[in-house]
C-alpha cells in the first residue's frame, strides 16, 4: 500500500450537491481497488490565480487516500471526464510523511531515507 494526495477542484458554480456525489464515487472507486480514503480535506471556495475556463474561483477538496494505485487510474479519468471538474492532481507521498500523517503506520530506518 501507498499513501496519495488527490486534490480536485471543481467549478465555482457548482451545487453542494453535486460535490457531494462526485466526492462519493471517487471513494467508490477507491474503496473497490482495496484502497481507502484516509481523510477528506474541504477548503472551500478560493479564488483562482489566473482565469480557468472562463471562471475565476473554484471549490478545493483535499482527500488523502491509501491504496496500492492500480485503482488511481480510473479514478483519474473519471474525473478527467467530469463536467464539475476543473482540475485534479494526484501526488504520491513519501513515506516518511506518510507515517507522519498515520497513513501507513511507521517507516523503517532503513526505508525513511
């Protein structure tokens, strides 16, 4: 298992509603790979730093998700083929932070490098 960092953001006009649904099946499918999504991170409306699709702001939602990352893949291009979505991004984090945030449990010497 590996622990990841997915940020989405959606259109600035969008209802709670449909952030809620988007959020539900993104866990879906996290949670159908043998994966789980440690921790769900709402920032809220932030304005934009430069124009995106004709939009100035947008809804950030963090999720901190554990899994092995085969399953990123269709949660990616589900998002990708999202009308609410403005961006997303998936990051893997190191291990070492990882454990810091009680994703994996505890590093090795040897592995926290």
């Amino acid at each position: 298992m590996r622990a990841y960092e997915l940020m989405i953001i959606f259109d600035g006009d969008v209802e709670d509603t449909a952030v809620n649904a988007q959020l539900a099946a993104v866990n879906a499918l996290v949670e159908a790979g043998g994966g789980t999504v440690a921790k769900t991170e709402r920032w809220g409306r932030r304005r934009f730093a430069y124009e995106i699709n004709h939009k100035w702001e947008g809804i950030y939602v963090i999720l901190e998700i554990s899994t092995s990352g085969r399953d990123l893949h269709e949660v990616e291009r589900v998002l990708h083929l999202a009308d609410e979505v403005v961006r997303h991004k998936v990051i893997r984090l190191p291990d070492k932070e990882a454990a810091r945030r009680g994703l994996l449990g505890s590093v090795s010497p040897a592995t926290a490098g």
